[in-house]
C-alpha cells in the first residue's frame, strides 16, 4: 500500500511539484503573518509596572537659567503644596518617568566586561506610592538610601532576565567612575499597550532638583474620581508657587488622557497592516482551497480508472486527503527550517520570548486543518464518481 501510494505520487510529479510550490509559498506567507499577529499580542498582554489610573501629569520647564538652590527650594515648596491638596494621596518628581510618552534616555552600564544598555528613569521614593510600583523581587527605594555614594536601581524583568540570568539583586555596575547597586526587579515599563517595552532602569532621584535638566515632572495621585479637581486648581498652584519669569507649564494632563492618545497613535500605525494581514489571510484559504479543488478535478479519469478495478469510495478519498496532507507536511518542513534560521519578513517589531515556536506551532496546525479542510469536499466528490461517468471524457 505504502509502495503504491508513493508510486501514485511519483507517477503525478509534474503536478504534484506545482502544488507544492503553491502550498509552500502559502505556508511561508501564513507562518510570517502568524508570527506577526502572535508577537502584537504578547506584546499586549506584557504587565506594566505601574498603575495609571487618578495620576496627574504636570510637565515643567525653565524659561531662565535660575540659580539652582532657588530652584530647589521652590520645586520642594510646589511638591508641599500639592500634597497639601485634600483630594491628593502622594507626589512625586521624576525625569523620564513618565509613561506615554517619549522621552527617554540610554545608557550603557559596564558590568565587569559585560555591557549592559538600559533606558534610565528618574524617580524618587514617592514614584513608587504614586504609581503603585510593587517590585517582584528586592525594594524600592527609602530614607537609608540618602548619601549613599553608590547609587541604588531597579532593574526591570527582562533586564535581569537577559544579564544576570534571574540573579541581580546587590550586584553593581558602572557608567564611568559612578557606581550603581541593583536593590530591587519590576515589572516591564510600556510606553502604549501595544509597543514592546525596553529593557531599563529606575535610579534613584534624591532631591526634586532638576541638576543637568532644564525640567521636571511631578506625577500627582488623587483620591478616586478626583484628577478633575486636581486639574482645576494645578495651574494655579504652580504659577503662585513658582516664578513665572523663570518657569513655564509644558504640559498638564492625566495619564489616562494619554494613555488613550498614545493608543490611538499606536492602533493608528497598526490598523492598516491588520487589515491587510486579514485580507491575505482569506486570500490563503480560498487559494488553498482552488488549488486543491483544481488538483482532484484533473484526476477524474485516473479515479474512474481506479474505481473500475475495485477501488472503493472510502480508499480514494483516504488517498486524496493523504497525498494532499504529505504534500503540505512536506512544504511546511522546508518552511519551519527557513524560519527557525532566519528573522520574519515581519520581524521588524521587536520579538518577544517564546513567539516564534508559538507561531511556528499555530500556522502549522492551521495549514494542516486548512489543507484537510481544502481537499475533504473535494475528494468525498470525486470519490463518488463512477467510472462510466468519468470515461465518457476518454
């Protein structure tokens, strides 16, 4: 039987070629369009690290080259009397710390030989109460960490994850002659809900000073459904708090608000190739489906043969669906190699941990089922033919 069905595809060759080269070039297109909608959702379920919701963003910057002690001392004043708000919970100043945005700053940390590149957030030690940061392993930053002449971090998962093999807590890395101790692991840091995160760092922020910086950002949490009275009275209290000759509001919002804008940017960029990646998917399945078809129709005259020496129903639409199925197997063997060894054609997002042998693993069961389902009808026709019928082309 085995013989004889190998035979059978032999002896079809010339046909057989042209249908695999078809359903190879459709497994190659599946399998990259599966890796591409697979990687955008893992993307999307990845956690952040903080929890947006009744966080106001008040973005500062200096219009004058103030004297830095001034600064300070009226950047302190400001964040008292933002905390001074009955409807606030806690304030805090950061420099890149903001999410939905994208201001953001990278460094190269020299760790014995390694290099390790890590965008760098500012934050202080009320970020953590602000945004409800709870690290997964170590702490955030406290009072003990004042003065300290090495710099206390937090690194983010994937950072651990990819440099110190899961075990970073207390190890120390360098950017010139400034030392830095990781105390503590958080979550991933998403600037939208659908663009892959950076590896990076949370350093410690010890003052509200602005240092190099010609701005600051203080983040604000209110009681729940207060950011509108937060917003009604912030202008305000930063204009009769800060000189206005020397400093300007850049921007005033809620984290919420940007959340929604940042999305709309993101969904934006990638509505288009959705739309697209659906159209060629039901293009796939109704040439797999016209191929297949158009195969067993040109075998008429050999099933009509087959069935007049006694072959049965049943044997011929076995026959049909196996070769059709070894066939597939075949193209999508040769296509897994191409993928394993080389990127995606849509591999120009960066991919996240596991996505390939998902995807390798979904478009292979979805060519198998679709192939299956592509030759079931077919072949349960032609296996009904009888042979008078399909010797009357003869």
């Amino acid at each position: 039987m085995i013989r004889l069905f190998f035979k059978i595809l032999w002896n079809n060759r010339r046909r057989n070629i042209l249908v695999f080269v078809e359903l190879f070039m459709i497994s190659l297109i599946l399998t990259n369009l599966v890796f591409y909608l697979v990687n955008l959702y893992e993307i999307y379920k990845i956690r952040n690290c903080y929890d947006t919701n009744n966080v106001i963003v008040i973005s500062l910057s200096k219009k004058s080259n103030e004297d830095k002690n001034e600064s300070e001392t009226s950047l302190s004043n400001l964040k008292k009397v933002l905390e001074a708000n009955s409807f606030v919970e806690s304030v805090s100043s950061c420099s890149n710390g903001v999410p939905y945005n994208y201001n953001s700053q990278w460094n190269e940390f020299r760790h014995d030989s390694d290099r390790v590149g890590l965008g760098t957030r500012f934050a202080d030690i009320d970020y953590a109460k602000v945004m409800r940061i709870n690290p997964v392993k170590g702490r955030w930053f406290n009072e003990s960490d004042f003065g300290k002449k090495v710099t206390p971090v937090l690194i983010s998962v994937d950072a651990e994850k990819k440099f110190f093999k899961g075990n970073s807590l207390g190890i120390r890395m360098k950017i010139d002659e400034n030392e830095f101790e990781i105390i503590g692991v958080t979550e991933r840091f998403k600037r939208s809900d659908i663009e892959s995160p950076d590896r990076f760092a949370f350093i410690f922020k010890d003052s509200v000073s602005t240092k190099n910086y010609m701005g600051i950002t203080f983040l604000v949490r209110t009681k729940e459904n207060r950011a509108a009275d937060m917003l009604a009275v912030a202008e305000n209290q930063v204009y009769t708090t800060l000189n206005p000759e020397n400093w300007t509001i850049d921007g005033l919002n809620s984290l919420e608000n940007m959340r929604v804008e940042q999305n709309g940017q993101s969904y934006q960029g990638n509505f288009l190739s959705i739309i697209i990646a659906i159209f060629i998917m039901i293009n796939i399945f109704l040439g797999t489906i016209g191929i297949l078809w158009y195969n067993t129709n040109l075998r008429v005259h050999e099933i009509g043969i087959r069935r007049a020496i006694g072959a049965t129903g049943k044997r011929i639409r076995q026959q049909l669906i196996t070769e059709s199925m070894v066939i597939a197997l075949t193209a999508l063997v040769i296509v897994i190699a191409i993928i394993v060894q080389t990127p995606p054609f849509f591999g120009r997002r960066p991919v996240e941990p596991g996505v390939k042998g998902e995807s390798i693993i979904l478009s292979a069961l979805i060519m198998l089922i679709l192939v299956l389902l592509s030759t079931w009808i077919p072949a349960g026709l032609a296996s009904k033919i009888q042979p008078a019928e399909s010797l009357k082309t003869e």
